[in-house]
C-alpha cells in the first residue's frame, strides 16, 4: 500500500498536479503516507472510505487545500490547526445520508470549489466537539457535519464567525434545537437538520428577496450532483 502512496505523491509532486485522490486504500494514518505533507500545492485531497480516527496537526501545511474529502472513515476528533486552512471553502465532517445507495454509487472526487467529507451509514465519523478556532476558516462556503455526536455545547465560540458559509448540514446529531446564534450566519443560505430543517429561501423570507431562494435552490442542486456523480474507479 505505501508503495503505492507513494508514488501517487511522488507523481503529484513532479507534475505539480493540484488534486490527489487516494479513496479506499486501507489508509489508518495519514502520518503513513509518504511525503503527504510536503505537497503545499495541492488544492483538493481525497480521503475517502479509509480507516482514519484522527487528523493530525500536520494537515495546517497543506495550505493551498479547498478540498478535503474524509467521507466515510471514523475520525473522532480534529486538531486545532484545521483553522489555519485559510483557503478551505468546503469542509463535509457528516454523512451523505444516501441510505437506498451502495458505497460504489457514491463519489470519491468533489469540484476543487467544495470540500466534502461524507460518511456512510454504517462506518461513520463521530465527532463529539469542534476544536476551539474553528470559526476562524475565512473562506469555508459548505459544511456537512451528518451523522455525529456533536450537540449545541460541542460548538466552539468562534463558530459563528463563519460568514462565508452558505450550506451547513447538521442532521443526526444530539441538537434538541438549532442554536439561535445561526442568525449570524448571514450568508447561509441552507441550513438542514433532520427534525429543524431551514430551508434555501432563508434569506428571502427575511429580506423578501427572491433572488436569495433561487441561489440557494442553485447551490443545493449543485451540491446534490456532486453526491450523485458516480463513483471514480481505482488503479493500484
């Protein structure tokens, strides 16, 4: 396996390729994965369906990353220096929620435009907390965090400093209520829970603006193709 990790990054590294996939491989660590964090320029890493539990600190060198793709692994915590991702646009820490799909139907590649970290139903990530910082992302548009443990308390007090972010997805985790902080979400323009869905046209109720419902009936729509685009094939 680290054979051929390695020569994935060793390939992205001499053509100064901006993506690098490496779903379901077996990978446990990212820390095993030789001269990952050496590749400052990527802006889009895939690693989904792996075996992760942890983020390491060493994810704050990929710098230039707007991608990051962890869907269906079990991570349980992420460091502080996910904050320091200053270009991070989208970030997906949840489930994509396709219960009548397989795993093959699901995608592995995401557009360089959005980060997303999907789970599938039975083999989950399970954050119980955000790391303090976490709001200070300046540049985070959606944020899927489906299928956690995550409850109002497990918010850190920057987290409503996100006012980039236009789609949060908060379904099955503990929140009894959507916090009432979300109002200061200002461009947010989807925000789902299973039990508290806000709908694409919060912005237009409030405002009456039209304009704001059809944007967010075009993000969405966006981001739903992205989750039903095949899955990509794997060369070893």
């Amino acid at each position: 396996m680290s054979k051929s990790l390695k020569k994935i990054v060793e390939e992205s590294r001499e053509k100064n390729l901006p993506e690098v996939e490496m779903c379901d491989r077996g990978i446990s660590n990212m820390l095993d994965i030789p001269g990952l964090f050496t590749l400052s320029n990527i802006t889009q890493l895939v690693l989904s369906h792996n075996k992760l539990t942890v983020v390491p600190a060493n994810i704050s060198e990929l710098k230039n990353v707007e991608v990051l793709n962890m869907f269906n692994n079990q991570i349980e915590e992420l460091p502080t220096q996910i904050s320091s991702l200053q270009k991070l646009k989208h970030l997906n820490l949840g489930n994509s929620n396709f219960k009548k799909q397989q795993k093959a139907d699901m995608k592995c590649i995401f557009t360089v435009m959005a980060l997303c970290v999907y789970l599938c139903e039975h083999s989950m990530n399970r954050l119980s907390s955000l790391p303090r910082g976490f709001g200070s992302l300046p540049a985070l548009e959606v944020l899927d965090l489906t299928y956690n443990n995550l409850n109002h308390n497990s918010l850190p007090g920057n987290f409503f400093y996100l006012t980039t972010l236009r789609a949060l997805y908060l379904s099955d985790n503990d929140f009894e209520v959507l916090p009432a902080d979300i109002g200061k979400l200002t461009k947010l323009q989807i925000c789902k829970d299973h039990r508290h869905s806000v709908g694409g046209c919060r912005g237009a109720a409030r405002g009456g603006e039209r304009s704001t419902c059809g944007a967010a009936e075009q993000l969405e729509e966006q981001l739903e193709e992205e989750r039903e685009a095949p899955v990509v094939q794997q060369n070893s």
